[in-house]
C-alpha cells in the first residue's frame, strides 16, 4: 500500500505508472544525435555532460530554506535563523549548514516564479521546460536529452528513482515510447542485505530473473523475432512497434553490458563515502544516480516526498525533511566536485512550487508558485552566486525575475543543445524545445 505523497492523493509511485514501455527510456539507435549537434550551428560549445535532478516532491518551502525573510514581520518570516555561508553575502537556513559549507560551489536562484500552483500541471512545467497544454504532451527534460545526447552501446541515457508526480512528468510526450527513463526499484534499505543499503538495485525490465540467464534470454529473443516478424506487416501502428523495438533492442545491448550493473553495485564505494551521502533509500539512490553519470548515463532523476507541508511546515521541515537534504546533496556536491566531475555535470535541485510566505492557521505554508527558488550547480555555471531577489516578504521575484523554462533554456545550452532547436511531432507538427524559454546568461560562468 503507498501513502501519498502530496494533499491532491497523488501516491510515491505514480511517477512510475507509464505503461510497460516507459520503464525503459531507449533510445533508437538511428537517430541518436551527437553531441556536435550544436557545432552545426557553429555558436555552441557543451559545457556539461550529464545531469542529476534532485527533485523534492510536493512543493517545498524554500523561503525557509534558500530564500530567508529574517526582517519580514512574524506571521511570513518563521521559526528559523539565517546562517552565513561559504559564499559572500548569501545565507540559508540553520537547518541546511552542510549546504552552507557547499555554497560556494552552487548557484541560488531566488527570483524563479510561474503561475500553476498545483502539483500535477506545475511538476509538468518545471520537468519538461513548457507549460501544459492539453494539445501536446510535452517531454521530460530527461526525454529530451536520451533523443539529443549520444551514449555508448550498453548504457542508458536516462534514468529515473521514485515518483516525479506523476507519469507525464517524467515521460517522453510526443517523442514516443523509446524514450521514457528507466525506472529503478528497490532504490534503497539503509540496512544490510538488501535495496541501496545492501549494495544493490535493480532496474525494472533489464534484471533477469533469477536462474535465466543471457543466453536463454537470446534464444528466447531469437523465437520472438520470428513470431514478431509474422505479425508486422498486420500492424497498422508502426510508430509504436519501433518504438518498443528500439527500447526492446537496447535492453538487450545494456544486459550483455556490465557497465550499468557496475554502477548499481554500491558495495564498490568506501563506507565512508556511502555514509556521507546517507545510509536510507534517497541518500544511496543519489550515489548511485553520481555513479550512473559517471558510466555514461546522461540525465538522472532522483525524488524525494513529503515536501507539500500544509500543516506543522517547520517541524517537519526541522525533524525530517531539511536534515536529509543537507546531508545527502552537500555530499553529492562536495564528491562531484573533490573527483573533478562537477565541471561537466549539472545537479538542479527543484519542486512543482514554493509555498505561500504567509503562514496559515495550522503552521503550515500553503502551495504559492509566484515565488520560489531552486539550487544548480556545475556544468559551466557560477560558482557562489545568488540569482535575483525576491521583495521584503517573500511574494514576488523583485529582481532578475525567470520561470521554468528559463532554467530548462539554459540547462540545455550548457549541454551544447540549442534550447530553440526544433523536433517533430509522429505526425510531422514542428515544435521547439522550449518555446519560451531564455537563456539566463547571468548564471553562466
């Protein structure tokens, strides 16, 4: 049974709930780009290789944590102190002091805003770069780069832990079936002997079962063709079959590869390392989302829940949610950065919404998407910055105001991904990437 996540009844999973196909984000092998796509247009140049979103699921409060009202009268400022951080001029909340440590290493942006303050349709905005629309399903960011980004044979492009929200989130839209993330389960256990905590993880669809092996997989694979090859031209769905073919056949390229099941072994790395990052499901899942970009894969997604804190915000952000966080991603910070990868990855750690600055009556912030802020990090971008301002009670982006697809923008322009490219729709519709969105040039180092 799965508890919800959120006050709409979304449950931890539903992310995950996107048909057999999307379990396994493949992409087809004739039309994965290179990454000198953006060399074509002679102006780009790509900056990061992979990302790792840290998305924390429900809304979180971050005029309590990154974007601090400490003059604001008593019913918006809240419980917590502000404490300085490594970066001149910017400071967090009390509860995140390992970030502090960090914050010379990451960019704020405290002026992000948009206008859905609900968590189905904002999620969708802020991991797809566009704003819903009920006439096109638009792709995940993660989506996008399995389609743009090239990887070597045997490694998948995109890979998701847990629940975004919901399955439209997380998928690929329009672009089809053969790009949809794979998904991880039993992404976690802090104890022995099993999930993260034992060392290892499986992804849904690519783990044989148990006593099958690779060869009786290809002879069964072998049969299957035959019958396949049958049926098809009876098919009247071509686009569908090849998009199951795609992902089918690089299922099979990842299970001959040891390079994506080398990653999920995290009984490689030192107990110390494991400890710094987290000994529970969202600490290890991280390590292994640092892991899977080191092995090739291009974007990661990695969720947390229990961020959408109507009632008792400041206890549970105090006991539970902030604690967590500042452990688990000023050590995927810290680590990127001591093996010299934070160069060339992005971590981008957002949710659906803020939360209102005033405090309601069960001391809990309500669902506010006109101001909230978000933390990126790596991948060309500055270093120790604070990005906008917010006015004195937290309301509204007073400087430097940007939206999602602003952040999507320029993520892509620092994998050498031209944010206004065009991509077609199966029935031949041109859409850009994100049709909207600018390239924030202030982050940029």
């Amino acid at each position: 049974m799965f508890t919800k996540s959120d006050c709409e009844g979304f449950h931890r999973r539903d992310f995950l709930q996107i048909g057999s196909a999307g379990l396994l984000g493949l992409s087809l092998p004739g039309l994965l780009r290179i990454e000198a796509n953006a060399a074509e247009k002679g102006d780009r140049k790509a900056k990061a290789k992979g990302v790792i979103l840290v998305w924390l699921a429900g809304g979180p409060a971050t005029i309590d944590m990154w974007d601090n009202k400490p003059e604001a009268p008593e019913g918006i400022r809240g419980e917590f102190k502000s404490i300085d951080t490594k970066a001149s001029g910017i400071q967090f909340s009390e509860h995140l002091p390992k970030m502090a440590e960090q914050a010379d290493k990451v960019t704020v942006i405290r002026s992000l805003a948009h206008t859905i303050p609900s968590h189905g349709p904002g999620t969708v905005f802020m991991t797809t770069g566009n704003k819903p629309t009920p006439a096109l399903q638009y792709p995940s960011l993660g989506s996008l780069c399995a389609k743009l980004l090239s990887v070597e044979k045997g490694v998948p492009p995109y890979v998701s832990f847990q629940d975004l929200r919901n399955g439209t989130a997380g998928g690929s839209g329009y672009l089809g079936a053969a790009y949809n993330p794979f998904g991880v389960e039993n992404g976690g256990g802090g104890g022995k002997g099993g999930g993260a905590g034992g060392g290892n993880m499986q992804v849904r669809g690519i783990t044989l079962p148990k006593d099958f092996t690779l060869e009786d997989l290809e002879k069964r694979d072998k049969l299957l063709k035959g019958f396949d090859n049958g049926f098809r031209e009876l098919d009247t769905k071509g686009n569908i079959v090849e998009g199951l073919d795609a992902f089918h056949q690089q299922a099979l390229d990842i299970l001959r590869s040891d390079r994506t099941k080398k990653a999920f072994d995290l009984a490689k790395e030192k107990e110390s390392v494991r400890d710094a990052y987290g000994k529970n499901p969202f600490g290890q899942g991280v390590l292994a989302a640092r892991r899977l970009i080191e092995a090739g894969v291009r974007f990661v997604t990695i969720s947390t829940g229990g961020w959408d804190t109507h009632g008792q915000n400041f206890n549970a952000l105090k006991t539970r949610l902030l604690p967590n966080l500042d452990v688990t991603l000023a050590a995927l910070i810290k680590d990127l950065d001591d093996r010299g990868m934070l160069n060339d990855t992005i971590v981008y750690c957002a949710g659906e919404f803020g939360r209102t600055p005033k405090i309601n009556k069960n001391a809990g912030r309500d669902h506010w998407a006109r101001s909230m802020a978000c933390v990126v990090a790596g991948g060309g971008l500055k270093r120790g910055y604070a990005h906008g301002t917010t006015d004195a009670s937290g309301m509204a982006p007073a400087t430097e105001a940007c939206t999602p697809d602003d952040v999507a923008s320029t993520i892509f322009n620092q994998l050498g991904i031209d944010p206004h490219q065009e991509l077609q729709t199966p029935t031949g519709r041109p859409v850009q990437l994100f049709r909207e969105g600018k390239v924030i040039e202030k982050l940029i180092a």
